[in-house]
C-alpha cells in the first residue's frame, strides 16, 4: 500500500500487522566539526492496530499547535475534508 498523505507533516503507512502515523520534518544539524547547519529528515512513528486509533493520535498531535478557537476550528475542518477524501482510496465504500 502507498503512503497516504494527510497534511504536509503526516502521513499513513501501512505494514502487514499495523496502521503507521509518521511524522517527518525538514530539520537543520549543527556539524560539530565545522559548525555548520546542515537539514536532515526528522521522523517520529507511532504504531495502531486500527485505523481509528491513529486518526485520533493525528487529531490530537495536528491540533496541538493551534493557539486559539478559531485555529482549532480550521484545522478540524481541514482534518475532517482529509479523512472524508479518503474514502476514494483505501477505504471504498
């Protein structure tokens, strides 16, 4: 199965006994030799047994970063339009 794309951070992997949320950041590294920042790719993973579960964990790690009511309400909106689109791949009806 293809990663699916949830927002620019996030994304869904699948294994043969897991539902996989990743987490990956473009982050800079001082080089302790010559100081300089040099980017490497951060990622975090956590790991469900279903679907549901890791939607929640999205929810709760994508919101985290808003700061008021109304920036919480965008970005549910926005996560409620990304988990509905997925009904057209995976997830068929």
């Amino acid at each position: 199965m293809a990663p699916i794309q949830l927002s620019e951070n996030y994304r869904i992997e699948k294994d043969q006994y897991s539902w996989i949320l990743v987490f990956s950041e473009t982050r800079e590294k001082k080089n302790k030799k010559t100081s300089k920042l040099r980017p490497f790719v951060f990622e975090d993973r956590w790991f469900y047994p279903d679907i549901k579960q890791l939607l929640r964990k999205y929810v709760d790690l994508d919101t985290k970063q808003c700061n008021s009511i109304d920036e919480i309400i965008k970005k549910l909106e926005f996560i409620s339009t990304k988990i509905d689109s997925l009904s057209n791949t995976i997830f068929k009806k």
